[in-house]
C-alpha cells in the first residue's frame, strides 16, 4: 500500500509544522480533518485546498462545503491531485482570520504496516491559539527572560550630575536644533 507523507506549515511561522500520512485514496476532507487535529484547532469554520505551484500561487479550489463550480473535498481523493514528486497545496483555514498553511508532499512510501491513516507522525513546534493571541514564539521568550546588563564603565551622553555636556554657543537651540521660541524675539509680541 503506498502512504503520502506531507509536511503542513504555519505560513505565518515556518518552525510550526506537522508531517502527516494519508493513502492516496483518502479524501481531501480526510486531509482537512487531520490538519485541524494536528494543530489543535476546531471543525467549525469553513476551509479550502488550494492546488498551486513551485512558487506558491494559488491554482485550483477545493472546498469543504458546496460551493458552485468548485471541487468538493469530500469527493476528491488525494491521487486526483498528485502529479509532482513535491506536489505542494495551500490550505486556508477560518477565511475570517485566515490561517494559512503551505504544504509539501515529502515522500511516496509503500508500507506493510498495519497503521490507521491519516495520521500525524511529527510535531515541531508550539501551535497557536486558534481563537484569542498567539503565545509568544520561543525566540521572543528568550528575548525577554535576557538580563541585560549594565556596564558602569561606559559613560553614556549625560556624563556626570551638574556637568554640562554640551557648551556649545547653541544655548537657545531645542532638541532639534531649532532656535527656541521666545516671545521676546518675536516682532509685534504683544504683552498680557
């Protein structure tokens, strides 16, 4: 029996990805079901397949419910559609937040196994929250549990307490370097 094995990325996270195993009989709907367990999200919003290209532009629909003129992912089996050693499909998800996944096919296996497909055989990464924020990526934790560190040997523009830093002749200039305003130096001030 042959297995298609898929790997199914977070387009908006490359280090989220599930690998998962379907037969090619299996439907598209089969697919679907088993991405939505892979990321723990629910089966209540609608979804699409997309067929696409190398460069990941998006070709023909295949939807979850009927829609007019389009595929039916419960009547398309995945052979349908494989045609490429590295076949790849878009798959978008809850089209109100649009959860978009690229996915590859990465192998063609055949098995003696008596497993049950589809199935999910790698887990990389944490995934997000279906509804609500998303949890901070690793990196970002790190970033924040990083202690910076203060070295007191550096002097930074302010020098010492009551020292001047700046004696330059721009004493009336702001920030910027724009001369100050005073109402003093204005032609035709009028006093209150």
């Amino acid at each position: 029996m042959l297995v298609y094995k898929f790997r199914v990325v977070l387009e908006q996270d490359d280090t989220i990805y599930r690998d998962v195993e379907l037969k090619p009989a299996q439907f598209f709907s089969d697919f679907n079901d088993i991405i939505l367990k892979a990321f723990a999200f629910d089966n209540k919003h609608e979804a699409s397949f997309y067929s696409t290209n190398d460069n990941w532009v998006m070709g023909e629909e295949i939807s979850l419910n009927k829609k007019d003129g389009i595929k039916l992912m419960s009547k398309i089996p995945l052979a349908q559609f494989i045609d490429d050693p590295h076949q790849k499909f878009i798959y978008v998800y809850d089209y109100a937040v649009e959860w978009n996944f690229l996915i590859e096919l990465m192998t063609v296996t055949e098995v003696t196994n008596k497993e049950t497909y589809p199935r999910i055989v790698k887990t990389e990464g944490i995934a997000p929250k279906q509804y609500g924020n998303e949890p901070i990526a690793e990196k970002e934790v790190e970033r924040f549990e990083t202690e910076e560190i203060y070295d007191a040997s550096e002097t930074d523009e302010m020098g010492e307490e009551g020292e001047d830093t700046d004696a330059s002749d721009d004493e009336n200039q702001d920030e910027f370097g724009d001369d100050e305003y005073s109402a003093d130096d204005s032609a035709g001030s009028e006093e209150y």
